[in-house]
C-alpha cells in the first residue's frame, strides 16, 4: 500500500483481513490530517467498528454542526466530540483568551442566526496565557496537563446562562482529548462539545492516530518512506524502490499494489508545468472544453470565482472499472495496481468525503488479494 490516509489505510485493513501480509508506505500526512472532525459519505462495513476499537468513535448524525467559519455543516458521521456540539437553545458558545480564530461573541451569534436560536457566549483567560498567545496544539497540550482552571471557569458560566451544552474549539488535548471532555462534563455537569476545526485540524490530527492504531493492531507494516523508483515486467509491477527520511534507498517486492497517495496535499499528483504522478509514474492527463491537457495552464484549469467548478481539483490517474491505472487508449498499464482515492481521475474533495475515500481504498484492498 502507497499512501497512508484514510484511502490507504483501509486499504491496507481490507487486505490484512484477507490473509495477505501488507506493507504500507507514507511519507508524510496528507489531506486526512486535515479532517474538520465529521465524516462524509458512507462507512465501509467493518471500518467503524475498528475505529471504535482504536478509541475513536464515529457518531451518526443528521445535526448541523458548527464550524469555525460561522456556518453549520452537515455530515453523515461526527467524532465524539463534535456530535456532542449541538446548538440547543440554552447552548453557550465559549473561547478562550489568547486564541486565535475563534470569536465566541461572533459565533454566538451567526451560528444562533442560522439555527433560529438565542445562543449565549463567554471567554476565558487562563492565568498561563503566553504572551503571543495560544496555538491550536500548544493549548490542547496544556489541558491534558491541566483543565482545571477551565472546568472551574466554565461551571460559572454554566451556572450563570444555566446552559446545557458548551460549545468551545477544537483544542480538548489531543492524544487523551475524550479525558480532557470528560473531566469538563462531569465538574460543569452539562454536555461539552467542540466545534468543527479548520486548519490545522487536531481533529485531524487526533484521526491520522486512530489510523495509525489500527495499522498497528492489524500488524500491518509501516514503512516511513517515499517511493522514488519501480520496476514492472510489461503489464505487472514487480518492485518498488523506497528512500527514507535519512535517505537510505531499498527495494521491495510485492505481488499486488494499491496506489493512494491523495491528489495534491498529499503529493500524489504534481502540478507544476507537467502534470505527473509522483510515485509509479503513471500518465496523468485532463480532458476539458474537448481538448487533452497533459502540461499545466492554470488560466484554463482554473476558475477566478472559487465558487465555481475547478478542473485541475479531478486532475489523476485514469483507471478501468476495477480501478487499474489506464492509459490514453484506455488499455490496463499494470494488472496488479489498484489506485484508491483523490489520486484517482475525477475524484475531488469538493464532491468526495473521507467516507468516498475509505469505500474506495477498501474495495481496492479486497481486489488485490484475490
């Protein structure tokens, strides 16, 4: 497996579940670290109960979320914590001091105008403030040391507004963040959620480590590396050449491949003046306005309103219906890859959620062992 998100991941468990001994290699997080905290699209069967396994629930939701954007999103599923962070009328919206990017006061208020509800608002100081502020990570590490202050700060609002829900960001630690919310829950005695996260997300970040718990409780191999090379014997790939971060070079031998390296967060697909896949070389192409790109021209690509429709975002690898790599003619370049995810044609992140991506990297899983 060539890619560690969510597409490679469940790839990598669809195959371990089969029997097959899996290898997966990444480099670095991609598009999946970025996760707001809900789940677009479907789960794939098995997939959530794994997750749960790991210590990161998916809730089922049809609620609006609130984001930190002043909208409320809608997604199939929620982590935990932002499921919780519904918007009842006795909901109170609260920052903390030194923060940035989350206005209580101004959420409060477009999120309450959107749902139709009064929402209360609040901010809190910490007495350990730094003086350039808090950073996303920085203030969760502080509150799985200590939330104390918080929980004591908080309980007086709640008595105040006598709120049943307290909406706060996205910063209730990161790797014991469900402890964090529970010592607020149990010392303001209401329900604490957090709103969805921009970038950077540790909502995301908290996912990337589910995955990485999962990999490791399938025994599934990790290799933190970049494929730089690969060898094929006509239409099968045979090896792929690896270099690590201190630049070691080895090569492995596989009898199947499944290649999902994202599009271009996650360096899958390159689009400077040719457009290139990044690690098996496969032929990338656009077809748009009944012409065949196979350089980047961003003016034609790309659309001023980012509104509308952007068609270098389905720029990838073309693939059959089985999901092989196709080239020009439409013929198979290599019988035994699979390609899963954003590095696929056509598949964006606009229309396609992680819930697309995981389907995607497990079928493909399931294909390459049989």
């Amino acid at each position: 497996m060539i890619g560690g998100g969510i597409a490679g991941t469940a790839a990598a468990l669809a195959s371990a579940r089969g029997g097959a001994r899996v290898t997966l290699v990444r480099f670095a997080p991609g598009a999946t670290a970025l996760c707001m905290g809900g789940w677009r699209g479907p789960m794939p069967t098995g997939l959530d109960t794994e997750f749960t396994a790991a210590g990161h629930e998916w809730i089922s939701t049809s609620a609006r979320l609130p984001a930190p954007d002043g909208s409320l999103r809608t997604f199939a599923y929620a982590a935990t914590a932002q499921a919780a962070a519904s918007l009842p009328a006795s909901a109170l919206v609260c920052g903390v001091a030194g923060l940035a990017g989350f206005r209580a006061s101004i959420l409060a208020r477009l999120w309450g105008d959107e749902a139709g509800t009064e929402l209360h608002s609040a901010e809190i100081f910490l007495d350990d403030t730094p003086s350039a502020g808090w950073s996303p990570a920085s203030l969760a590490a502080r509150l799985e040391r200590q939330c104390d202050d918080l929980a004591r700060a908080l309980k007086e609002h709640v008595q105040t507004t006598r709120a049943s829900t307290v909406i706060l960001p996205a910063v209730l630690g990161i790797e014991r963040s469900e402890s964090v919310r529970t010592t607020l829950q149990q010392v303001t005695n209401c329900t604490i959620g957090e709103a969805l996260a921009g970038a950077p997300s540790l909502p995301g970040w908290r996912l990337q480590t589910a995955l990485d718990k999962l990999l490791a409780r399938a025994g599934i191999v990790v290799e933190n590396a970049r494929v730089v090379d690969r060898q094929a014997d006509r239409e099968r790939m045979q090896t792929v050449t690896l270099q690590s971060r201190s630049g070691e070079a080895r090569v492995v031998r596989a009898d199947a491949f499944v290649l999902a390296t994202g599009k271009f967060i996650g360096g899958g697909i390159e689009a400077n003046d040719e457009l290139r896949e990044s690690a098996l070389h496969l032929p990338v192409w656009l077809d748009h306005l009944g012409e065949r790109f196979e350089h980047n021209e961003p003016l034609t690509l790309t659309n001023a309103q980012r509104t509308e429709d952007q068609p270098l975002l389905a720029l990838g690898v073309a693939t059959d219906d089985e999901g092989r790599p196709v080239g020009a003619s439409g013929s198979v370049i290599y019988e035994n890859v699979w390609l899963a995810g954003a590095v696929r044609a056509g598949h964006t992140l606009g229309d396609c959620g992680l819930g697309d991506a995981a389907v995607d990297g497990w079928s493909a899983g399931e294909r390459a062992i049989q």
